[in-house]
C-alpha cells in the first residue's frame, strides 16, 4: 500500500471513529486532528460541460462522451499553466484546485476562450461549452483525487446549476482576495446557497 493509499485509509478511518464517538469531546478532538493533517485553505474550481442531456438525446451518448473526452484533453494543461491541479474529473465535471483565486480565475477564461476558438472549426452539435463557478476556503484534501469542504460545495452549484454557458461564477470571499493591481472586470449579483444569501461575481472577459 502506498503512502498516499495509507492517508486516505486513515482519513475514512479517523470519520469512522469519529460517527462512533458518543462522547462531544471526543468527537471534537478527532475532527482537529483531520483538519491538523488534511486541512488546507485552498482556491476550488468546478466546471461543467453545458447541455448534457439536450446533446444525449439528440445524439446519442457516444457523441456526448467524445465531447467529455475533448473537454478533459483541453482542461488539463491550461489548469496545470496557472498552478493548478485536476483532482478529478467526473461525468461532464472537472474539479481543480488553485492557491489563490486569481489563478482560477486566469485558468476559467483561457479554457472558455481555448473552447470558443475549437467551437469555430467544428460544427454545432460538437461545440463545446463551459460554465465555472469558483470559491476559496479551508477544505480536507485526503488524496490526490478527493477533497471536502464549504468551497467545493460552493463551487459545484455555481458551476453546475447557476452558471449557463461562458459564464465564469466567483464567491464574494474569493474575489475580494484578487490582486487589486489586476482586477477583472465583473458584475456582482446575491444568490442563496444552502438557504444564506451569497454575492456572486460574474466575470467580464473578451469573447468573440
């Protein structure tokens, strides 16, 4: 077993324990020492292929999963240019994550913009096209492939469900750690997460 395979049994070990703990106290000593060895404050980004069931039905899956394919191919290095990494990707999802907002932020808008310069060579049904949605925060990060936390749920629903097509989504808390030096130009609107109000940033880039 590796050693990053032992972290991540001891991490589903530690939880185990932890919902086996009758005692408060005990529990709270268990959930420091996650947070001790797996916590990090980190910058999330989620993006989701638009259209999934739409182009499934009218094309098939094959046409759907060929276009998934392309979007992984196209992800990972501009992610990985701006200091990033792929923790996964999941059906139509890559989930990523940054040091710092800016990063991210850089990173969405190149993937958009590298999407719509492929999208003007192929025809409709093979454009392909991304929302992102992006927060910053404290996560518990076990492996190389997983990682919890308030940002990755943050960033999930702005990147799967309020984001349409081209829109590069950004939490309150993240953008207000963006260098002022190099601001981005953007809209802010309230949307409520989890039943609480958020302002959110809608990221303003050159698009053709």
């Amino acid at each position: 077993m590796s050693d990053q395979d032992k972290d991540v049994k001891n991490f589903h070990d530690m939880l185990l324990s932890y919902s086996q703990e009758m005692k408060a106290g005990g529990r709270s000593k268990i959930e420091s020492q996650l947070w001790d060895k797996y916590g990090a404050t980190v910058t999330i980004m989620v993006v989701d292929m638009s259209g999934f069931t739409r182009l499934s039905r009218e094309h098939g899956i094959v046409h759907y999963l060929s276009m998934v394919r392309r979007m992984q191919l196209t992800s990972r290095p501009i992610i990985e240019s701006y200091q990033g990494r792929v923790v996964r990707f999941e059906a139509d999802n890559a989930y990523a994550c940054f040091a710092h907002p800016e990063d991210a932020i850089r990173a969405a808008v190149s993937l958009n913009l590298a999407m719509d310069a492929a999208n003007i060579v192929t025809p409709d049904e093979l454009d392909i096209r991304l929302s992102c949605g992006i927060d910053h925060g404290e996560c518990l990060i076990p492996g190389d492939d997983d990682f919890f936390g308030t940002p990755v749920n943050n960033a999930s629903k702005l990147g799967e469900d309020l984001g349409e097509p081209g829109q590069i989504l950004v939490t309150d808390s993240a953008m207000s750690l963006v260098n002022e030096v190099t601001p981005f130009d953007s809209d802010s609107w309230t949307v409520e997460i989890g039943g609480e109000p958020m302002i959110v940033h809608t990221i303003k880039y050159y698009r053709e």
